[in-house]
C-alpha cells in the first residue's frame, strides 16, 4: 500500500522524524511539517500519509519490521486513560503552583520529572480540560476557596488569595443584608465610581 509517490527512504524518514520528535516532547505536527518542508509536500498530504501507513503496519506488523521501520504504536505500552482522580490531581497542582508565577510548562516538566514525553501528555489533557471542561476547572476553583488555598484562575489569569476570598464573602454578607432601597442607593453609587 505504499503511495506511488513516497519511497521506501522517505517513508523511513517520515517513522523516524516522527519517532524522534515525540521522543522530545513535540507532537506530531512539528515531524509533519518538517517533512513537508523537506520534501516540498503539502502537510496534510504528509499526515495523510502516516496515518494510513500506520493503518497499514498495524495490520500487517511484519512489513514495518522488513522495511525497518518503528512505528510509535509499537514502542508505546498499552495507552492508559486518566482517571477521573488523576486529572483532578493534576488540575489542583497546577491551579495552586501557578500562585508562585511558575509556568505551566515548568510545573509540568517538574511533576513529570523531566519527562519530554509525560510533561506533553499531561500539558495536553490541561490545555484539553481549560477548553473543553470549563465547569470541572470551575468546580476545582471552588474547591480550593472553599478550602482556604491560594490559587491561579486560568480564565481571569489572576492569584485568588484569601484575602480576595474574604473581601467577596465580606462584601456578598453586607449587600445580603441591606434593604432594596439600600441596596438601590450602593449600586448608584458604585455606577457613579465606575462611570
């Protein structure tokens, strides 16, 4: 099933970019696109072409051992899915070592010791919750107040301390507690502040 356009050499050096690229913490489309570039190949043709050779040696295995190729899948061990505790581990982690003004990307490389390949697959699953599962970060975010921690809002990029956490339940008990017409006269006068 090899495409008419792609040699044997070249497939190997597609595996091979590929191989090295995730080995050094990149995702595939860095390998892709240096491929494309190499090869003056659209990358869409290039990762076109992987994932169907993929299909391919994972169907019949013995024709990427003949050509010496290594795909990924064979190297990788059996893919584990996060557990629901794993993800909000790695959520509250990031959420209150951010209050230190670490990057993302330090925190992650710290928690997975240095690991290229873990520190990308822990990166992913964050950026894939902040996007997808906002109301899970949301509910951690909760969490963390209720419990008193310090922690880093991804969505306001902002330290929530205690003292914030104070000043909101102060200020939430005192307007609770005034009259409608009370409550009229402090929204005036905060329209006039603010405008």
């Amino acid at each position: 099933m090899m495409s008419n356009n792609w040699s044997i050499p070249e497939t190997k050096e597609l595996f091979d970019t590929v191989r090295r690229s995730v080995s050094n913490g990149n995702g595939l489309s860095k390998a892709f696109n240096e491929i494309a570039k190499n090869h003056n190949r659209s990358v869409n043709s290039v990762r076109n072409y992987y994932y169907s050779q993929c299909k391919l040696f994972n169907m019949i295995p013995k024709v990427a051992e003949e050509l010496g190729i290594e795909t990924i899948e064979s190297k990788r061990d059996k893919f584990s899915v996060f557990s629901q505790q794993e993800i909000k581990d790695l959520i509250m982690h990031i959420l209150t070592k951010r209050t230190t003004g670490q990057s993302v990307r330090a925190i992650l490389n710290d928690l997975s010791h240095n690991d290229p390949v873990l520190a990308l697959r822990y990166m992913n699953k964050y950026r894939s919750m902040l996007i997808t599962h906002k109301s899970i970060i949301q509910q951690y975010m909760q969490e963390l107040r209720e419990q008193n921690i310090p922690y880093f809002n991804p969505y306001t990029n902002a330290v929530i301390t205690q003292d914030e956490t104070d000043s909101r339940a102060k200020l939430a008990s005192f307007l609770s507690k005034l009259e409608e017409s009370e409550l009229d006269k402090f929204i005036d006068m905060i329209n006039k502040i603010v405008n």
